[in-house]
C-alpha cells in the first residue's frame, strides 16, 4: 500500500469515527467545547526541503519552523465519568527558517493538526481537580509560501497527550493540555520520511453544553 493510499485510508477512518462514534456515546452525560490558545514547539527539523522563489526552485540544506503561538478549539462527548471521545483543530502560524549555502532565509508557513482521541480520567472526580490522559490518530499539515511545492500534503498522526482539569463552575472547567504529535514528514512524492514530534501547550475554558 503506498503512503498516499494509508494517509487517505486514515483520513476516511476519522471521519468515519467522528460521524460514528461508539455504541456507548448514544448515551452522552455532557459535551464540552474548549476554546483555546497556547504555543507550538517543533522539536526536530525538516531537513532539506525545496522552496520556491519567485518561480525559481532552489533546494535548502536544512529547514525546520519556528515556534510559535498555536490557536483552536476542542469538543468533547463524555458518555461516563472516567472517559470520552475528543475531537480538536489547531492552527499554528509557525514561520520557515531555511538554510541555503550560506544564507538563512525565513519564509512564511503555517501548520494545521488536528485529532481524535480516547480521553480517560483515572481520578474519581469528586475533588474538582483531575488530570486526564488521552490517546489517538490525529494529522498535520503544512501549508504557506514556504511549502508552496509541498501544499496539501497530509500526513498522519499519532496523537497523545495528558492534561490538567480545574472545574471553576458546574459549567465551566480550566483546561491545560499538553499533546504530542509524532509523524513521518517528507518534501514530496518520492523523498525519504523524516520523524517528526510537534508539542502543542494550550490552556483553555471548556464550557458545557449537556449535562
């Protein structure tokens, strides 16, 4: 199976997920909708990359992005108290930094992941403050100027993560999260994958919607 065809394998079981979610979620307690903002770290870099100038290609020795602030939102369907099923989008607008020869040259780029994960709370939840652990397949795209070769690509995502739950009132509970997304990236069709981990740190207000 080649990579497009599991990159759009995966894509259709995420949407066939969030459209079908377990037997379980039929009988949902509450659902929760987290704005939320933060910051984006890229903890490796891209290696070489082809960039566009002007309709001139040149190729960069090393690139990696920037890190940079990250914005979104979260919605969550808790069928139990100890679990639910999570689905985010993030954006980030992380810059390019490419080395050519002996330039470095920053262009614009932007990053879009999104998930859909199992969320477990080991805790009771009878204190009001409970950390929660989650786990699923998520995906990263790369997009701007800096990846005008490469736009549209989709790469698909292991995502993990583990967060903080302060409930402030019976409808609103502070959330911070940290979440990782590991992924093999290339420059295009027929260039080796280079492993990637982005971490997402956001904290946001999830407001209740059901109970």
């Amino acid at each position: 199976m080649s990579r497009a065809d599991v990159r759009c394998s995966a894509v259709l079981a995420l949407g066939w997920l969030a459209v079908s979610p377990p037997a379980a979620t039929a009988q949902i307690k509450r659902v929760e909708v987290t704005p939320l903002a933060g910051g984006y770290i890229p903890t490796k870099t891209l290696g070489p990359v082809q960039l566009d100038f002007s309709g001139q290609t040149f190729t960069a020795d090393e690139s990696e992005m920037k890190t940079a602030g990250v914005f979104g939102g979260r919605i969550a369907m808790w069928p139990g108290e100890s679990w639910a099923v999570e689905g985010s989008f993030l954006w980030s607008g992380s810059d390019m930094r490419a080395t050519v020869g002996q330039f470095v040259v920053t262009r614009d780029a932007e990053v879009r992941a999104g998930s859909l994960k199992l969320v477990y709370r080991p805790s009771p939840g009878t204190t009001g403050t409970d950390v929660v652990v989650n786990a699923g397949i998520g995906g990263i795209q790369h997009r701007g100027a800096a990846f005008r070769l490469t736009t549209g690509q989709l790469d698909v995502a292991g995502a993990f993560g583990a967060g903080l739950r302060v409930e402030m009132t019976e409808q609103v509970t502070l959330r911070i999260d940290g979440e990782g997304f590991i992924y093999s990236w290339s420059a295009g069709s027929g260039s080796p994958g280079n492993t990637q981990l982005d971490i997402m740190l956001s904290a946001g207000l999830a407001l209740r919607l059901r109970r």
